[in-house]
C-alpha cells in the first residue's frame, strides 16, 4: 500500500499533530478515503481573470465563480463499493477525479490511502498504439517491471476477450472494446481504490456479468471500489452505499438501500416535468452553484451540522477565505510592470506597421526611378496608347465600330491591346462579360475598329514585331506604371485576323 496522500487547504502545525494522530487512527481501522467540508471551485473565464487581476471592477466584492462541489463529507472504508449517483453536471466526475489526483481541491480535506486506478471509456488508451503495446505502457505507468507485465500479458488479454484484435491500434476499436481492455489492464494492476466510470455500461451482458464477478473478488481482498452508472440495477447489484450528489452537494450518503430509492423517485419526478421545466430547474440549481462563496460554506456548516464542529474544520474554510481574498491580486509594482508590458506591445506593433508602410514607399520610389531610367522604347507604345485612346473615348460617344477578333495561343489582353495601340480598359468596355484572366485560343472577342492600325484580312504580320513586343514587354515590366498592362506578357506574337 502506498503512503498516504493527503490535499488539505491548510492547517496550523498544532492542529496538524491532532489531525495526524486521528489519521493514524482511522487509517489502522481500515479507512480508504474520507473528505471532510470539500469543496471545488472553478475560475473565471480568461477575460474576466484579466480584469480580476489588473483590478477592474468588483474590487469591494467576491467573485462570482462555479462551485462545482460544495461542503461534501465522507468516509470509505476497506472492501467497500461505492455508488456515485447524480444527474449530470452535478460533480461526479470533480469528486472521482480529486479522488484519483487528477485535480486538486479548494477548500477542506482529502485524505486517500492507497494506489488508485480508474477505468472510464477509453480513459488512457493511447488511439495510435496497439491494445498490447497499451497494456505495456499502463503497467509501466503502475510500476510494474517489464518481467511482471509479460507474465500478466496473456492473462490481462485472455480476460478482455479481444482475441486477435489485441494486436491493432485502438482507433480502430468500438467503445465496448475499449472499455473491455481498460477494465482488463486496470482489475489485473490490484490497485488499493478502483474507480470505475461508467465504463461497464457499453460492454455486453457477458463481459458485464463477468466483470461484475471479478469486482467482487477485488473487494474480497478489502480492496475499495467506486462506481459511477446511471444503471439503478447495477448500482443496486454491484454497491454497498450511494454518494448522490446534487450539483455540487451531498444530498443523501448511505446504504443502497435506503439512498437508491430515494435517487430513483427524485428521477421520476424530475422525468415526469416538461423540458422547459427540466431546464428551468437545471438553471436554477447552477445560478445557486455559481453564487456560492466559502464564506456560505462556513455559514452553511456552523448553521446545519448537529454535531460540533472541530476548529481544525472551521479553521480550514477560515485559511480558505484568506486564500480567496487574496488570489490572484498583485502589488501596484506588478500591476505597474504589467501595464509597461502592454504598452510596449502596442508601441511595439504601431512602429512594425510604420517600418512596413516605410518600406513600401521606398519600394514605389524605386520603380518612379525606373521609369524614368529606361523611357525610350516605350515612348512609341505610350504615345499610340494615350492618342487611340482620346480617340477612343470620342469615338464610343458617337457609337465605336468593332471588329471580331480570334484569340490566337498565348494571347492575352494587355498584349493584344499592345499591338493594336489600345488599353485594357478599350477591350474590355466593348467585352464586359469577358474574364480578362480567362480568354481561350478560338474565343471570339471584340475590338475597335480603326482602319490605321487594324490589319486587313490578308496580312499576316503587324507593325509591331514579334521581337519588338518582346522587347516592349521586356520594358512595360519597369516602367509602364500608367496603363493596366500585367507583367507577364508572352514572348512572341502572331496578327491577328479579322472578319
């Protein structure tokens, strides 16, 4: 067995001495584990803990966080099995993940006597890994030697039933197969606590009966078992007590037969409401949840225990009280460095944003300097575009002739408006529904007619050479910053015919 392992909230070292000898007392009478006034609080969103922090608002008050448990005691004992009953939401999986050290507590105490091992749906199983190569990596995480999980390989896959399967990964398994592996790895660890959750409620009748006959013999050896099921008959079948928890608090611990009942007409009840209800009532129970503070708790216990309350106890919310005023507050030094901080990273980002903007108008001054290196051979070309193009623009508002033109291979329009002196803008006003960045070889576009410099339909070359447009294109690259010519234009060009 394991040395205990104990959460508490904080106590005085004359009080710890008291407490430990008590310790000592319950643990040689076979107690497994006990929680006295435990209580769990979730924080704030990530906003609102900013704002916490830096001081905004709500300073003369409490937060409003979540309880998700509040002032929940317990004992168990040695060969117990332990129902944990409750609608959803209300804190079994926070208590049975407390239990097994995955989360720690806000407020009281929680002492655990032994290993704790759970079995949930999957819980652990690594999906890339094959359930043999899953087993090995538990038992390793258990403690267990590379010598003692061989000699329990065959026996751990003999009981899960998966037969050959136990040799592909888990992805591929159902959650019945699952369930059946982690059940197999977790009841053949002998842990000193099991917790089981939910996980024998997707497997089938047989695994489950035979499950059912190995817990048994697990709590034979005084071993101490929890079990999670929204399942009345298994709960009925496989527990000695009931938890039910009812969002956040105790509302009956005892024996399952007397709890169970209980659990069972409240569900009824609550089956029998409309769904409006049912969330109504759900809302309610959570605004109760999220109005708490350990302040009520120490309220709540001084004002319902019957019995007297040790003042370790009250000593316990007191230190908690202490610890929730002062969470998550910092000096003026701190909130003042984290003020410089921000400021920074804004000031930080206005002047990145300024050095990008600097850096694209030395680029623009870079291309006018270009432009007015390399002028000469475009010169012609710009000069036939800014002429047609006047003419173009008087000729549309007395009503432009057109011509049909066949896209040759390679065309584009920026090259094609080149060679007959036009702009983009001149083909496109007559082509509307043409995608400039989608014309074809055989597709029929329309052009101004101008006798000057349209050819006529015998000739096979223009005024402008293939090489010539070469070399103007080579230039538009750099210096045409006035016309929508793109920069890629082909390398050669043919006439183009007309109809």
């Amino acid at each position: 067995m394991s040395p205990v392992i104990k959460q508490d909230s904080g106590l005085k070292n004359s009080e710890l001495k008291d407490s430990e000898l008590k310790d000592s007392e319950l643990k040689d009478s076979g107690l497994k584990v006990r929680g006295r006034l435990i209580s769990k609080k979730f924080e704030l969103s990530q906003n609102e803990k900013l704002k916490e922090v830096l001081g905004i608002g709500q300073t003369n008050q409490e937060m409003k966080d979540f309880w998700a448990l509040r002032n929940v005691n317990f004992e168990v004992y040695d060969g117990e099995a332990i129902g944990v009953v409750g609608l959803n939401g209300s804190g079994k999986s926070t208590l049975l993940n407390m239990i097994d050290r995955s989360l720690s507590i806000t407020a009281g105490e929680l002492e655990i006597n032994g290993e704790v091992s759970r079995i949930a749906i999957g819980a652990g199983l690594k999906a890339d890994l094959t359930g043999r190569d899953n087993i090995r990596l538990k038992c390793t995480m258990m403690g267990m030697s590379k010598k003692q999980i061989e000699d329990k390989m065959s026996e751990i896959v003999q009981f899960s039933e998966l037969g050959p399967f136990i040799d592909r990964q888990v992805k591929d398994y159902s959650s019945g197969m699952r369930s059946k592996l982690a059940f197999s790895i977790a009841i053949n660890q002998d842990p000193d606590i099991l917790i089981i959750d939910e996980a024998l409620s997707v497997g089938d009748s047989t695994f489950s009966a035979k499950s059912a006959k190995k817990m048994f013999e697990f709590r034979e050896k005084g071993k101490t078992i929890f079990v999670v099921s929204h399942n009345s008959a298994q709960i009925q079948k496989w527990t000695d007590k009931v938890i039910w928890l009812h969002y956040g608090e105790v509302k009956e611990y005892g024996a399952t037969k007397d709890v169970l009942p209980k659990y069972q007409a409240f569900i009824n009840w609550f089956n029998g409401l409309a769904r409006e209800q049912q969330e109504q009532y759900k809302l309610d129970r959570r605004k109760e949840q999220q109005d708490y503070s350990v302040t009520a708790l120490k309220q709540e216990v001084l004002d319902n225990t019957s019995e007297s309350v040790s003042q370790s106890s009250l000593t316990l919310i007191d230190e908690t009280i202490k610890k929730s005023k002062k969470r998550s507050k910092l000096t003026w030094t701190s909130k003042g460095l984290m003020l410089l901080c921000i400021l920074v990273m804004f000031f930080s980002g206005i002047a990145s944003a300024k050095g990008q903007s600097i850096l694209g108008l030395k680029k623009t001054a870079g291309m006018k300097q270009k432009t007015k290196v390399k002028p000469s051979k475009v010169s012609r070309s710009s000069t036939s575009k800014s002429s047609h193009k006047s003419s173009t623009s008087a000729n549309q508002k007395k009503g432009v002739e057109t011509v049909d033109y066949i896209v040759k291979e390679g065309d584009i329009i920026s090259n094609i408006a080149l060679v007959y002196g036009l702009t983009n803008d001149d083909i496109m006003k007559l082509n509307p529904n043409i995608n400039p960045s989608l014309i074809t070889p055989g597709m029929v576009i329309k052009l101004p007619k101008a006798t000057k410099n349209m050819p006529s339909s015998t000739d096979t070359t223009t005024d402008v050479s293939a090489s010539s447009v070469e070399e103007d294109n080579f230039e538009d690259e750099t210096i045409d910053t006035t016309t929508d010519t793109p920069n890629n234009l082909p390398d050669s060009r043919t006439t183009p015919e007309s109809e």
